[in-house]
C-alpha cells in the first residue's frame, strides 16, 4: 500500500511538472511577446519619452525571462574590467570595448533612440527560460537572505520567542519575514512563512506584485484590530502584523520603524472577503458538493432501474442540461435567483460575507457538472451489474437493495474518490464564464485578465 501511494505521488508529481512544462513551452511559443503590451496604459504615457519607453519594455520582458536586459548604467559596470573603464561618452575607445564585451557574453548592442546611450540585450533559449522558472520557483527563506548595505550589522538567528504583537513565535532576524512559524485563530491555525512559491511578477495587471501575493491576499474592506506595538503604544490598525517582511533602511518610515521597533515595516492591509484563489476554491469546494450530491443518487436510481420511467425522465434531464450553451443557462438561473428567491445577481452587492452571495454561482458550477457525473456513473454502475461477482451475489439470495448497497457502491466508491482532484481543479479551472458574469473577483478571472 505505502509503495503503490508512493508512485501514485510521484505520478501526479510528475503529471504536474510535464503540464506546466507544456504550457510554458505553449506560451512562449505561441504568443507574440508584443501581446502582453496590449493593455498596458504605460505605453501610450511613454510614447512621448523614447528612452524611457524602451527602458520599460526590456524591463518587462527582462522580468519575464524572454531576455537579460542591461541598462546604459548595468553595461558599463560589466564592460568594465581588468582595470578598463567604460564610460558613457561615445568614443572610439568606448564602442569598441562595449563591442568586444557583447561579443565575449553573446549580447546583443543597441542604442536609445534618443540619448544615443548604448544598451545590450541577450535572448534567452527556451531551456533556459524553463531552468530560470524552475530554479527559482520555490524559495526558502533563511537568515541569511537579506543583505542590507546600510545595515552591515543586521543579527542572524531563527529563536522561539514570545512577541508582544503576535505572542509565541518563531521569529527571525535577517531573513525575508520576521515570523516564521506562528499561532493564530485563522484555519489551519499554525502558520508558516519559510517556504513560498515564487510564480514571478504580475504584469500589466497588479503591476510588480508577486503573483502570489495577487492571488493569495484577502480582498475587499479593511479590517481593524488593536495591537500592543513594540513602544508600548496601543492602537488600532490595519496592517496584517503576520506578513512583516524586511524594508531596507533606505526606504524606512520613521513613524511604522518606531512603532515596530526594528526594520520588519512592510506589512500588507488586512482585508475582510477571501482572496482570489480562496475566493474560486470556495465557490468550487460548494459545486462539487452539490454535483454529487445530485449526480450519484440520481446515477445509481438510472442504472438500477434501467429503462424504466425514472431512468427515461433522468436521461431527458441530462440531455437538456447538455444541450442548453452554458452561459444561457447562466444567466437564465441568475435571472431566476434573483427574480424569484431575491438572490444578489452580481458578487459585489452582499460582499463574500453574506452567504446569499454564494447561492447562486455555486448552484450554477455544481449544476454544469451534473450531466457528465450522472452519466459517466450511470453507465459504470449498468457495467458493475453485469459482472459475475453480482450474479454470485444474487445467486447466494441477496436483495438488490444489499446487492446495491454491499457491493456496487462499495467497488464504485474507488473511481469515485480518485475522481475527486480531478474534479476540483475542473470546477475551479472551468468557472471563467461564471466568475466574470457574477463579477467575482477570483483567481480564474485574474489569468484570464493576464493572458
């Protein structure tokens, strides 16, 4: 058993590596990289400055490993060495040396349009696209991770303490967050802030924000709560304490540095609704109860009484489901809450905190799923009768009622789990077309605003 869930890991593992691998290899194949300028109001706003706009695109597509790009300031840095210096003025001297350089690391040289200052682009193969992706997609965070100039004295420890503001801990200094490990009342309790996945930078929507901290941070008002700060000041704030990250001393704010006592002052606001992918999970996890809930029942009810009237009705209820386009059927049963059962027709009316708002989208994701479940199952349990381990059954004197309830199911109760994961990540992945009419601001809906 512990050898057969071992590979059964490792091939999920293995599935997920090679999916992501596809669709990185897909992206950066197929799409034009001018594409992702299409709704970046930067552009227009640039179009007056050539340098800067140049600047800017490089940038973006230096974040997004279609290149290394080196600034006029970074070139003459790296051009500069073995007691050669390369400076800005456009000598013979100074372009030669940059050519020779661009050379030696394969860059490639070009000029500001209207400076005239010499930059260097490198194309990055898709290889090593992929390895820079990959290299860098987990990050642990350790006290040795900052590396502040201004603070060449910044102690190094990971110690359990008991803090003022968030109580017992693990906190350290020197690292990227200042609690590690923490307690609070916020399922599932114990918290942690050493292992992070790093899925790059947002852009152009949530411009600079890691992707993560776009679909991972709670949305919607600001909740306030009072906290003892490190100068024994009580006050009510709205800062998330728990997601104190390191600010260099160059860019410290004198008012939060006295009020937390140290350089751990970049905190996010704490918000009320579920964050995006919080937000699709719910909305999902509701569905998939729902799907089958309906779906199994009125499966196993089909198969035992084949070809009868409620097999006959649940087979027209199945093919009107499949046959009525998705988003018809959207926005009639949107209609249809909200006229009838005075259901919100769009997620923002109520907020995520009044369960109203959830009824209708989620009853729409799990009544799309319905039609493949009932008959995806209705004909493994029609193939499950006709097995010999039924017929023994029935021969030995068992009701169909047992024969149902001991049997079928039991086995049928196997595909039926392994089925789940599957289904989730369906329901979540699927639900564009109903996030976007309900106007939920959830995970799908922000990829699909990127791509």
């Amino acid at each position: 058993m512990k050898k057969y869930l071992f590979y059964r890991v490792l091939r999920s593992l293995l599935s997920i590596f090679l999916v992501t691998t596809l669709t990185y290899i897909i992206i950066y194949s197929l799409v034009p990289r001018r594409d992702i300028f299409k709704s970046d109001p930067m552009i227009s706003k640039l179009s007056t400055s050539p340098d800067q706009l140049v600047d800017y695109e490089n940038t973006a597509y230096g974040k997004m490993n279609y290149i290394d790009y080196l600034d006029t300031k970074s070139l003459l840095a790296q051009a500069s060495n073995r007691g050669q210096t390369v400076t800005a003025a456009h000598t013979a001297v100074n372009i030669n040396r940059l050519r020779q350089w661009a050379t030696r690391y394969h860059y490639a040289l070009h000029r500001y349009p209207q400076s005239g200052n010499y930059y260097a682009t490198r194309e990055l193969p898709l290889w090593q696209r992929l390895v820079k992706f990959y290299s860098g997609l987990i990050q642990v965070d350790t006290p040795w991770a900052i590396h502040d100039p201004a603070n060449p004295k910044l102690p190094r420890y990971l110690k359990i303490s008991h803090d003022p503001i968030v109580g017992w801990s693990l906190i350290g200094s020197g690292t990227r967050y200042k609690y590690q490990l923490y307690v609070n009342s916020m399922f599932p309790y114990l918290h942690e802030n050493i292992v992070h996945l790093n899925l790059g930078i947002s852009y152009p929507t949530y411009a600079g924000t890691r992707v993560t901290e776009v679909i991972g941070s709670h949305q919607g008002e600001a909740v306030t709560h009072q906290y003892t700060f490190a100068n024994g000041q009580k006050m009510l704030s709205t800062d998330d304490v728990y997601t104190r990250q390191y600010q260099p001393t160059s860019r410290q704010d004198a008012t939060a540095r006295a009020q937390y006592g140290d350089n751990y002052t970049a905190v996010v606001q704490e918000n009320h609704d579920p964050s995006m992918i919080g937000t699709s999970f719910k909305a999902g996890l509701g569905a998939l109860i729902i799907a089958y809930v309906i779906a199994i029942p009125m499966a196993i009810l089909m198969a035992r009484y084949k070809g009868k009237w409620f097999d006959k009705l649940g087979t027209g209820i199945v093919t009107a489901l499949i046959a009525v386009p998705s988003l018809a059927f959207i926005y009639a049963f949107r209609y249809f809450g909200s006229a009838v059962f005075n259901l919100p027709d769009t997620f923002p009316m109520s907020g995520a905190s009044v369960l109203a708002s959830w009824v209708s989208p989620t009853l729409i994701l799990g009544l799309l799923s319905v039609s493949g479940l009932v008959i995806w199952f209705r004909r493994y349990m029609v193939d499950q009768q006709s097995t010999d381990y039924v017929k023994f059954a029935k021969v030995k004197g068992l009701t169909d009622n047992e024969i149902y309830r001991k049997h079928i199911f039991k086995n049928a109760s196997l595909p039926i789990l392994q089925g789940l994961p599957g289904s989730i990540i369906g329901l979540i992945g699927g639900a564009t077309m109903t996030e976007t009419i309900f106007a939920m601001l959830a995970w799908v809906r922000c990829c699909r605003m990127r791509f």
